[in-house]
C-alpha cells in the first residue's frame, strides 16, 4: 500500500532534524535583533539606542566545543538552530533570508546567557537547508 | 572629547558620501555611507570589506593651556578582496583607490564641533582638528589587502564637555 498523503518529501529532513532536536534538549534560544529604523546620525555614533526584537526560536541544541579558543579565554559555543523555526522568524521580520536576520543580530541569549555570533553554517538536503549551526562566543557583562 | 570624536566621523562620512557615493554598507537594515565607528556598532567577528573602520585608541591631554586640549588617536582600518566581476584580480586597484578616498576626505584637516546629543545637532564654539594621516604598510592576508592610517584628533574642551 502506498503513502497517498499530501507531504512534500523536502520536507521529511527539516520535520526529522526538528524531532531530533526536541528530543535532544529542545531549548530555545532567543536573537536579539536590531530595527532598521536607525538611518540617523545619532544611532550612528552609539547616542541613540536603537528599537530592538527578540525573536524566540526552537528548537535549538547548544554543545560545547573543545577548548582550543584562546582569545580573552571565552568557551566557544555551537548553536544548532531549527531551519524552519528559523523561517519563521525570517518571515514574521519580512527578511530576504536567514543570513539577513543573523546578520542583524546583536546577541544570542540562551538560558539566561548572552553569545556573539562567530559565523553561520547550514546543512541542506534535497536542496533545502534543514538546520543552522552558529558558531559563538560568550559575551561579556554590558552594564545595566 | 566624545564631541569631537562625533564631528570627526560625521564629517568623513559626509565627506565620503559626496565623493563616492557607491561606496556603502547595509548595516543594521540600513545602507549608509561605507564607513562606520567600531565601537558603535555590534562586535565584528570580521571586519567587513571595502568600507572604513574608526577605531579609537591613544589619548593625550595638555594642561598647560588656556583651555584644556584633549588629542585621541583614531585608527582607520580598510580592507578589500577586490571586486567579483574581475575575480579579486583588482583588489591591489581597490585598495589604492580607498587609499586616495581617505587622504581626500581627511581634507581639509579640521571640522566644526557639533554637539550630537542635542536634536538637531549643535554647533559648538570650537572646531575639530587633526594632523596628517600616517598610513601603514600594506598587508596581505591570502586574498585580502588591508591598510590602516594612524590620525591624531584635536580639540579643545569647552564649558559642560
């Protein structure tokens, strides 16, 4: 008997990689992203505090890698983000792609800790990317 | 100081707008003039390409004056892979014309004090001024050219700076 229903088999990878990153931990993390209302000479040299969104993803997988990182000492992390709660995001901010919203993110917060974004990878199959892997670094305290 | 410091990358960026208008970078959702304050920005993982960096570093202060004189050294860092179309093969071609972008708008060498945290901006009594810029040997990181020049930034402190 064969499956008759209407999936789109593109879509079995992104729903396998989700399952398994619910199972593994399923946290959240949450990207602190920049408005684009800064085209001001204020904003431009720090006076103006610019409107921020934080845009919550999940599931997400944060692992420590090994401890070669030796500038300043900070532990390096790895964030395996979600390609469609991703998408999600990307749509609801009205973004061309997942690079323009990492590349307006000031902060990754996960559990409470703030990260910096070292660089972006993804994995595709069939042609679309199923999972992000950021590449981060722990950030320092910034004054209340 | 922080006044002068405003005026001076205000007035490189006007200044960059005007004589390359092409030269941008879309930052934060916005695109602007390709030039941009590192400490004003998100931290960079990597400096971006083809656009000027301010970085601020050195201070000095004179005393022995009438009025307090505060120089802060300012860093310009740039860098550039060249351009796709001709696969990077012009990249020694960009730099030399950042090269001459940067001794242009470092001309002439002082600005008037704006007060940027007043909207809109305020003049203030004095003007910023600053000596020529030191530029630094070329250096070659794979396919990436990069130079800095060292400019020494002047100004005299006024009444509530």
């Amino acid at each position: 008997m064969s499956d008759t229903a209407p999936r789109n088999p593109v879509g079995a990878p992104r729903m396998l990689a989700d399952a398994l990153l619910r199972s593994m931990t399923g946290t959240t993390a949450l990207l602190r992203v920049t408005g684009t209302n800064t085209e001001t000479s204020q904003s431009e040299v720090g006076l103006m505090a610019t409107t921020f969104y934080e845009a919550v993803i999940s599931p997400a997988v944060m692992r420590k890698l090994r401890p070669t990182w030796q500038e300043n000492g900070e532990s390096k992390w790895e964030l395996i983000l979600s390609a469609s709660g991703v998408d999600q995001q990307v749509n609801t901010l009205d973004l061309e792609s997942a690079q323009a919203l990492f590349a307006m993110t000031l902060t990754v917060t996960v559990a409470g800790q703030d990260y910096l974004i070292e660089s972006v990878a993804s994995n595709e199959a069939f042609g679309k990317v199923y999972l992000y892997r950021l590449l981060l670094r722990e950030a320092h305290q910034q004054a209340m | 100081m922080q006044n002068a410091k405003d005026s001076f990358y205000i007035a490189l960026r006007t200044r960059l707008a005007a004589i390359n208008p092409e030269r941008t970078i879309l930052l934060r959702g916005t695109v602007r003039p390709g030039i941009l304050v590192e400490d004003a920005e998100a931290p960079f993982s990597q400096l971006p390409n083809d656009v000027f960096v301010l970085r601020w570093s050195g201070l000095g202060v004179d005393l022995n004056l009438v009025s307090t004189m505060v120089a802060k050294q300012c860093e310009i860092i740039y860098q550039t892979c060249g351009s796709q179309s001709y696969g990077g093969l012009d990249r020694g071609r960009s730099l030399s014309k950042m090269d001459e972008e940067l001794a242009s708008i470092l001309q002439p060498f002082y600005t008037a004090k704006l007060d940027y945290t007043a909207t809109p901006p305020t003049a203030m009594l004095t003007k910023v001024f600053w000596d020529e810029p030191g530029f630094t040997p070329v250096v070659t990181q794979r396919d990436r050219l990069s130079r800095s020049a060292t400019v020494m930034v002047y100004s005299y402190q006024e009444q509530g700076e």
